[in-house]
C-alpha cells in the first residue's frame, strides 16, 4: 500500500516541475508517467517507452534529486519499467495552429505534422524521439538519426521536426534538404566560385534536416564538405537530424562520418502492424473525406503490409471512385479496384515453432535447447534471436510469445529483443544470419 506520504514525493516532484517547463512539455514527458510503487527508500516508476527514461534522466535528474530518495552512493533510488503498449491507442501530439504564416513553409508538407502520424509500436520509439528533438533543439539526442524502409514514414517526421520547430521556436534558423539538394547546392556553388558563402550559410544554422543521406554514398568529394559541416555544427550544439534507409553501419561512407552519425540516438521505424495499418488508412481516408468501413479497412490494410504510400495509393483510388460513384466500400469492391496493388496472399502467418526450427538450423542447436533453460552463450544467443524475430513478425502479445518458449516471462522477451535490436546495429555477421532466417521462415 502507497502511504499518502510516499506517493506526495512524485507529486510534489510534478508539481515543482510543472511550474518550470512548457505545458506541451509537461504533457509529453510526465503525463503518461505511472507510479507502480513508492516507498521512502524506492520508487518504481511505468514510462510509456525507454526514450522517456533516459529524457528523465538526462533533463531532470537534478531536478529529481531535490525531491525523491536516494540510494547510499547518491543515486537516485528510482527503477523504471516500459508499459506494454496498448495498440490501437493514440497518444496525443502536440495540436499545431493551422495556419503559421511562414515564408519557408515550403520546406514542408503541410500534412506531415506530428499531428498526423499514427503510432504503433514499431514506430513509437522514433515519434518519442522525434518530438524530443523538436522541443528541445540540440539539447536532447544529438544528432537523432533515422533509419528504416521507404515509404514508412522517415521524411513525415522530419517534416513534422520542422513544423514543430517553426511554430514553437520561432528564431530558429532551420534548414531542411535532401541530401540531393545538398549535392546540387555545392555543384553550383563550386561552379559560381561561391562555396564559402554556402559553407557560411549552413555552417550558420540553428537546426540541419537532412533526408535520404544514403546518397551521399560513393559521391566522396561531396560528402567531406558534408562531415565539415555536421562537425561544424555538433560543435557548436546545434541540432542535426538525418533520415537514411539503413543504419549507419550499413552505409558505405566513411568511418568518420559514420561514428559522427552514431554518436547521438539512432532510431528506426519498423513496418507498422495490422491494426496500426488500419489506423494510418483510417486516418489518411479522413484526411480525404472519404469513409471506409472497419471490414473494407482491415481486408487492405492485411494485404498491403510493407509500405504506407502504398496504403495511401490505395485511399487515393478508392477516394477518386467514391467521389465518382457514390456507392457503398465493400471488400469486393476494394478487391476489383485496387486489384494489381494487393498481395494475392495476405502476409503468411509465422509462428513461433517456425521461427525456433529456423534459428535451431542456422544456429547448429536443437530446438529443445533453445526453449530450455540453459545460459550458456551458443544456446543464449540463438535464443534471443529467436525471442527477436518472434516479436518482430508474429502479431501477439508479448505473454502470449513469451509462454511459447517455455513459459518465458515478456520482459525476458523484451529484453532479448532490445538486445539483439542493438546488436544487429553493429554486428554484420548476426545481420546477415537474420535476414537468411528471414528469407527461409517467410520463403
Ligand atoms: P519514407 O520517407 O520513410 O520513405 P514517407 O515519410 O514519405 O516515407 O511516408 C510515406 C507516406 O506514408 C507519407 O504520406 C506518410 O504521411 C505516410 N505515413 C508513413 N507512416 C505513417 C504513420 N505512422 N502515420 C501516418 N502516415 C504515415
Ligand atoms: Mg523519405
């Protein structure tokens, strides 16, 4: 049982803070914030995903210090754990004013903002990341990089960096470019014998957004000016955010500019899961007007998987034949229209035993070992490849996935699954061993 008194530290900690920082702030970092249990000499704490604790713990652990126990060394007596994520909900961002009233406006789609883009638990982590940045420039991650496949919405939050930016910091000096426009600016700038002023101009900037960096792969003499400029920058604190398709370690760049990259967070957004799908298609139909019963959603959305502008494709169609006839969606309907863009197949279903047998082979062990219980390394690791993969492709809570490995606990699952998460950024060789287990579980 909480005492009154036990549970007043955390209020009185919120209360503090609430009269310190922006209300936006406030509703981002603390409001989904549950205390789990609190006594004098700990406090237990559930955070909606670890970016939240480590931002807590970068921004506000003196804060923190002033009003919650310590342990004997001085640290703070705090332990956290990561909520399960509950799907189909969406957390609120931040409402944007309509209308900005900004001449470079133009640097961003007026659709992607914060606003309109659906989480799901493969991209919650990025969001969180994202909106960090964007609330606090070049003081939280630094530089934050994305990373993941096209069309799952990488350029979406760089622009809703950007509006966020441009409403709430006003005199920002922001940049957003391609890293194409980025080479073309330096052509004609070397070609008009005007480099330094263009050097001067980035090198003055506040906040640099730089999308697709993997091409600037092979183009050798423009990505040296590119590393002098994001060194510049860091230097000074300012921030930079970089989206690419593969994470730096997969870029065929230099080892300098790559260590650069990974010196700050590096995120990634994963393929969205079926009910997230839905929630994008839902969301983007209605940004349209159009209205698409939950059946009609649910029959594309499982058949469209791995990306969004596909999805989006599909809305456009469906949308123009609405306006067209003014008729009634049903899944037949959905199927004659959109015909060549789905997958005759819906995404076959995995299951766990076809993840074990998979990793089991690759891995040279016996799938019973893999279940077991034992800790030794060459029985660990293919474990917790296989915890990885299962959760990365089978739709199900983590306690159900868990319980098909022997009565695994789900933060045994977590766990394995952010570590070989991590892992997998810089070993090639586990890189490599995933995606042939991939390729043979879904061939
Ligand atoms: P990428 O840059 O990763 O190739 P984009 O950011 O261009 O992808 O996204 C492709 C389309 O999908 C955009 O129209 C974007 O709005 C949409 N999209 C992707 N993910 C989401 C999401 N989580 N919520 C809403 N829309 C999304
Ligand atoms: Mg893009």
């Amino acid at each position: 049982m909480l005492t009154c008194k036990d549970q007043d530290v955390w209020s009185q900690f919120l209360e503090f803070i609430q009269k310190r920082i922006s209300e936006t702030e406030f509703k981002n970092w603390f409001s989904h914030i549950n205390v789990l249990s609190s006594t004098g000499e700990e406090i237990n704490l559930e955070v909606p995903n670890i970016f939240v604790q480590q931002y807590l713990l970068d921004n506000y652990q003196k804060d923190m210090m002033l009003f919650l126990p310590t342990k004997k060394t001085g640290e703070l007596a705090l332990n956290f754990s990561i909520k399960e994520v509950d799907k189909t909900k969406k957390i609120k961002s931040p409402v944007l004013p309509q209308d900005t009233n900004n001449k470079d406006e133009q640097q961003f789609n007026s659709q992607y903002t914060f606003e309109n883009f659906i989480e799901g638990p493969s991209n919650q982590f990025v969001k969180s990341a994202a909106l960090g940045v964007a609330q606090r420039p070049g003081k939280s991650f630094n530089p934050l990089f994305i990373h993941g496949g096209v069309g799952l919405g990488k350029t979406h939050l760089l622009h809703g960096i950007g509006h966020y930016i441009k409403v709430h910091h006003k005199n920002v000096n922001l940049k957003n470019v391609t890293t194409e426009a980025f080479i073309n600016d330096l052509v004609f700038n070397l070609r008009n014998k005007s480099v330094d002023q263009m050097k001067r101009f980035y090198r003055n900037l506040d906040v640099l957004i730089v999308d697709d960096i993997q091409f600037l792969q092979d183009r050798l003499n423009f990505e040296e000016e590119f590393c002098n400029t994001f060194e510049s920058l860091i230097n000074q604190n300012k921030q930079i955010i970089i989206a690419s398709d593969k994470p730096p370690s997969h870029l065929k760049l230099s080892q300098r500019l790559i260590a650069r990259m990974e010196w700050g967070l590096v995120a990634h957004v994963g393929i969205p899961d079926l009910e997230t799908r839905v929630a994008i298609l839902q969301h983007k139909a209605s940004l349209k007007n159009v209205k698409i019963p939950s059946d009609v959603a649910f029959f594309i959305a499982e058949r469209i998987f791995n990306n969004i502008r596909q999805l989006e494709g599909a809305i456009n169609r469906l949308a123009a034949y609405s306006r067209l006839i003014n008729t009634q969606l049903t899944k037949e309907l959905a199927q004659n229209l959109l015909q060549e863009m789905l997958s005759f197949t819906p995404q076959k279903k995995v299951s766990v035993e076809s993840i074990l047998q998979s990793v089991a082979s690759i891995f040279e062990v016996k799938v019973s070992d893999i279940r077991g219980e034992s800790r030794l390394k060459e029985i660990a690791l293919p474990r917790q490849v296989a915890m990885y993969l299962s959760k990365e492709l089978i739709n199900e809570s983590l306690q159900k996935i868990a319980s098909s490995f022997g009565g695994k606990t789900h933060s045994t699952l977590l766990h394995a699954w952010k570590k070989i998460k991590t892992e997998l950024e810089k070993d090639q060789t586990l890189f490599r061993q995933i995606e042939i287990i991939k390729k043979n579980i879904e061939g």
